[in-house]
C-alpha cells in the first residue's frame, strides 16, 4: 500500500483490477518479445496472437499480447486477466519495468485499468454522477498532461444538461436523471460495462498514457488507489452536501 492510503487497506482489498499495456517493440521481434515477457512474468503464461482483438479472455494465469493498431505496425498490447489488489500491484509494476528495458511509449501509448470489486459490492449500484463529481481530473493532467483533451480519454467533467429544466429547485438525486452522462468507451472513465452482470463488470480508467509513462511507477501505483477509492465511495452511496456544492459551482 502507498503510505497515502494505507488507512484504506481493506477498501482496497476488495479490489480486482485488470490492465491493457500499449507500448512499442524496439529491437526485439514480436516473437523474442513474447518470449522475453514469458520469462520475466512466469509461472503467468502470455499468449501470443498477430490478431487484433483477439477472442481469447485472458485470466489470472494466462495473459495476451497483440498488435495494436492504433498506434502503427510496431505498436502491441499486453492484456492481463483480472487480479485481486496485491497481485495486480504487483505485476503492474514487472511489465512498466518490462517495458522499460524492451520497448518505449509515445504520445499514442496508454494504460488502460479496469476495476471491479470482489464480494458483494456491485457496479451495479454505482453512483455515477458521484464518481465523475469526485475525480480530480486536474490532478491526473498535471503528471500526465498530453492526455488533456485526447481523443481516447476525453473529460468526464463534460456533462450536458437537458435543457429546460430548473436545477436549482430539485433534489440532486433526481438531477443525475436529467443530465447526460458519458455513454461510450472513449471518455477518461468508461462506464459502458457497468451494468453488466458481477462477471463482466468494470469500471475502465483509461487517463493514463503519453510519452515514457511507463517510467512513472510510482505516480501510477498511487492512482490505481485513487481510481479504486474514487470508485468504492461512489457504489451504493448517495450525493452528500460536498457532491451538492460541486454541482451547483458546475451548474453555475
């Protein structure tokens, strides 16, 4: 745990987080590069695919690298299975440092981390309006500034009321009824696979990337904590008066 949240050890416990590196091969080949993670994340097998999107689901045991061709021929994506907090910290950290000494990042390079909760805590019941409410985007674009308006992780923060509606004069629960909400995969939170079933449920964070990120070990191990208690105080919680006086400065 990051002595920031120590405190917060058994919220964090309950989280199960999944990861989507994107980095380039330098001067290895694909193959000697799948050979090179093989070694280095063993007794995990990585599953090498030349398929983009490819249908094998990775698991805590068997994890994938495919091209990525958002960012060019040369670009690949490694893909964890979903994994309790403790291991997921820990290979977070093996592949930034992988990717450290076999390959190099630039401006179209992200991380991408899916969060979900063991237990009975169910994204299902995530408050949405809440978690977007209480995410410091400014934070996040001060150590990763080029994701600030990127195409593939725009702001949550742009919330669009429905006009016609007087929301000075309604409780603030019924509010988040009368907004528009993020509602596809390319924001900096996607939300499009929360109301799954408990299986296939997560929240994607997908802020972090840019140039040499993955040099930034330290910064990313405290947001996943930050993303993972940004989203545990927002499931099956209502707005407090703090949520209320940050939408009104927004209303405003």
């Amino acid at each position: 745990y990051s002595e920031k949240f120590i405190h917060e050890h058994k919220k964090l416990s309950h989280a199960v987080i999944g990861f989507e590196f994107e980095f380039y091969m330098v001067e290895m080949s694909y193959y000697k590069t799948l050979e090179m993670l093989n070694a280095e994340l063993a007794p995990v097998k990585v599953h090498g695919f030349r398929q983009y999107h490819s249908k094998f689901e990775p698991d805590a045991e068997n994890f994938k690298m495919e091209p990525d061709l958002s960012g060019g021929s040369n670009m690949v994506e490694i893909i964890t299975g979903p994994l309790p907090y403790t291991e997921a910290k820990y290979f977070l950290s093996k592949i930034l440092n992988f990717i450290q000494r076999y390959g190099k990042t630039n401006d179209k390079c992200s991380l991408h981390m899916n969060i979900s909760f063991s237990g009975d805590m169910n994204l299902n019941d995530l408050n949405i309006l809440k978690l977007i409410l209480n995410t410091n985007e400014e934070e996040i674009y001060r150590f990763f500034p080029n994701r600030k308006n990127n195409i593939y992780a725009k702001s949550v923060k742009n919330l669009i009321p429905f006009k016609q509606y007087d929301f000075f004069n309604v409780n603030i629960d019924s509010v988040r009824n009368s907004m528009k909400l993020p509602n596809d995969k390319y924001f900096g939170i996607n939300f499009i696979n929360t109301p799954n079933s408990k299986k296939d449920q997560r929240i994607e964070y997908r802020y972090i990337g840019g140039v040499d990120y993955e040099k930034n070990i330290g910064t990313i191990l405290y947001f996943l904590d930050r993303f993972i208690l940004d989203s545990y105080n927002a499931i099956d919680k209502q707005f407090d008066t703090h949520d209320s006086q940050k939408l009104e400065e927004y209303m405003e």
